[in-house]
C-alpha cells in the first residue's frame, strides 16, 4: 500500500512540475540576483552550443563566438530555468524510487539471511538430536546382543544337558524319563 501511496506521490509531482516549472521561471526572471545568474547560464550554454555544432561540421579552429542580445539570453534563460526545474524533480523522483528499492533490497537480504540462519540452526539441532538417538539405540542394540548372548549360552547349556547321556545308554538320563 505505501508503495502505491508513493508512486500515485511521484506521478502527482511528476505532473506538478511543468507548471511549477513555469512559476520557477516567471520568479527567476523576476528576481534581480536569480535572473543575472540564468543569463550569464544562458551565455554559457550558446557558447558551447556554439563550439559542438561547429564541431559537428567538421569545423576546427577557434571561433568567436559573441554575446546574444538581452532579449534572446532572457529567452533561453527562462527555457533552461524550466527545464531545469523539471529535470531536478525528475532526478529527486528516480533518487527517492531508488532509495526506496534499495533499503527494500537491503530489508530482503536481511530476512533471508535470517531464514537461512534459523534453518541451519534447526538442521543443527536435528543433527544432534539425531546423533543422541542413534547413541541410545546403539546402546540398546548391545544390550540386545548381550541378552541374545547370554539366551544363545543358556539354550546351549540346555540343549547339552538333554544330550548327555547317562552310562545306561540314556534310559536313566533327562530325555528318559
């Protein structure tokens, strides 16, 4: 939901900008500081516009490239102001869309991490209750051997009485009478 609530934020102030933009141009031409400074900008920005078509004809050499009158500088003075101020709400937009997906990533990371640990922890303590079962039923298994052990004993002893014969030829022995 807070995603939703930030996108529908973003797109609205995506769309406020042009018309901010405008307003930022009409106060910065306005402004006696703030319009000194977008002019000589706009000076500037003629002066390298001037040197990169020069050099996209193929033209090499210095050029003297001169001052544009007050009232075309004012012109593309106020332009730069409102593009510029879009394109600064447009870098704020992507900045915070990236913030915010980072710290969810981050956030993601983090609680895998967590799962990961909590499995291992849990692998970990089967392996050892694991390990004290098969002791408990290795001891039980030799108790189980020493009982076969001692019935197998007692069977034999058994078994060789009945088969001893007494010195009349059995008829006075166990399996006589």
């Amino acid at each position: 939901m807070a995603a939703l609530v930030f996108k529908m934020g973003a797109l609205l102030l995506k769309q406020m900008a042009k018309p901010l933009g405008s307003r930022f141009e009409k106060w910065a031409m306005n402004h006696p500081v703030a319009r000194r400074y977008v002019i000589s900008a706009a000076q500037v920005v003629h002066r390298w516009e001037v040197y990169i078509t020069r050099g996209a004809e193929g033209k090499s050499g210095k050029a003297f490239v001169g001052a544009m009158t007050e009232e075309k500088s004012v012109e593309l003075a106020s332009k730069m102001a409102s593009e510029g101020f879009v394109f600064a709400v447009g870098i704020l937009i992507v900045t915070f869309e990236y913030d915010r997906t980072r710290r969810k990533e981050i956030e993601k990371k983090k609680k895998e991490e967590q799962e990961r640990t909590a499995i291992l922890d849990q692998a970990s303590r089967e392996r050892e209750r694991l390990r004290i079962e098969n002791q408990e039923q290795q001891e039980m298994i030799g108790q189980l051997l020493q009982r076969v052990d001692r019935l197998e004993a007692a069977i034999q002893e058994a078994q060789q009485r009945r088969t001893k014969q007494s010195m009349w030829g059995g008829f006075l022995g166990p399996r006589g009478l």
